[in-house]
C-alpha cells in the first residue's frame, strides 16, 4: 500500500471513531460499530474486516476500496476515493461532512411523498410532503404531534435532531419543534 493510501485510511478510521465518539481498541468496539453501520446503511461489514482495517489484526491483505467505501458512506461521502478527494495535505477536510444519510426535501421529495421518521425513546411519525419544503402529519406515535399538524422542513439528516419551522397545531401559534433532540433521527422514505 503506499503512504498517501495508508494517511487516507488512517485519516478515516479516525473520521469514523469522531463520528462515533469512541476509539477502536477492543472487539466488542468494532462489533458496536458493526452494528451501528448496519443500523445506519443496511450493509453488513464484518467485524474482522474492520480489525483489519484498523490495524487491530495484522495480516498481509489489503483492505478493499469496497470495504473502505462502506466507512465513507457512513460518515456521509459517495465513497472511499470522494473521500480521499476532500483530504487536504495537512489530513484536515476541507469541509466537514455530513456525518449521516441525508434527505434535502425540495431536491429528494416528490409532492405526497411519505416519510416515517423515528426517535427515541419509541416515538414513531408518518409525515407527507406537500411542496415547498411543507409537510403534514399522518400519524404519530408517542409525540406531541398530531394528525393533521403542519410544519416546513429543508433538510432531514438520519442521527441528528430534526428541527421543525412554523409547526402549526390546531389554532396555535406557530412555533418550532425539535425531534429526537439527543440521538436524532432516522428516516424512511415511502413512494
């Protein structure tokens, strides 16, 4: 492997362990975020595959631009070589990245779209798109939204919070609302 490609690899590992708050060091690290990448991305790595990427097991293999494009996807990049692209020299992103799958309404959303967004602890919601970054309320569960509440929306980004604007519940007065203020969201699209 060359030096440029063992920084970038280096430089991900430590992009991952950021985004997950917590260092690589034991086995059941790499089984937690095993399964974290799988909750996020439906794609299963193998612990061991991680080890090796990490340097936790030694062999002589190199580790695939497939296996390292799952790493990518997690922290929010296309893949492993979009990510080596936006590493300056000195290891520093030139951005930083959306850490999670990410959802721009007025590019993603077609009108009557649905989306089951879901948050802890057990709070379910089923919201339809109307246009103009506008959704409505289907049905909840467990929140303090109801049927028939509006809001708009720009942007839905899985593992953050999820902020409402000009949440409108019956004749109240609008206000704005956060969903899933400590471990954010996650989303389904539903066409």
């Amino acid at each position: 492997m060359t030096e440029k490609l063992d920084n970038d690899r280096r430089l991900l590992c430590e992009a991952v362990e950021k985004a997950v708050s917590m260092k690589m060091r034991t086995p059941k690290d790499f089984d937690f975020l095993r399964d974290r990448i799988y909750s996020k991305l439906n794609i299963l790595i193998s612990s061991t595959t991680l080890k090796r990427i990490w340097g936790y097991l030694v062999d002589e293999s190199t580790p695939r631009d497939s296996s390292l494009s799952v790493l990518a996807q997690y922290l929010g990049y296309r893949d492993f070589e979009t990510f080596c692209q936006r590493i300056t020299d000195d290891g520093i992103s030139a951005s930083d990245p959306v850490l999670g799958r990410h959802l721009h309404v007025t590019e993603d959303l077609q009108a009557g779209d649905q989306i089951i967004l879901k948050w802890d602890p057990l709070r379910v919601c089923t919201i339809k798109y109307l246009n103009d970054s506008r959704f409505q309320v289907i049905c909840s569960e467990k929140t303090r939204l109801q049927p028939g509440d509006t809001f708009f929306c720009t942007t839905m980004i899985e593992g953050e919070p999820l902020y409402l604007d000009r949440l409108c519940q019956g004749d109240n007065q609008p206000i704005g609302y956060v969903c899933g203020k400590k471990g954010g969201i996650t989303f389904e699209i539903i066409r």
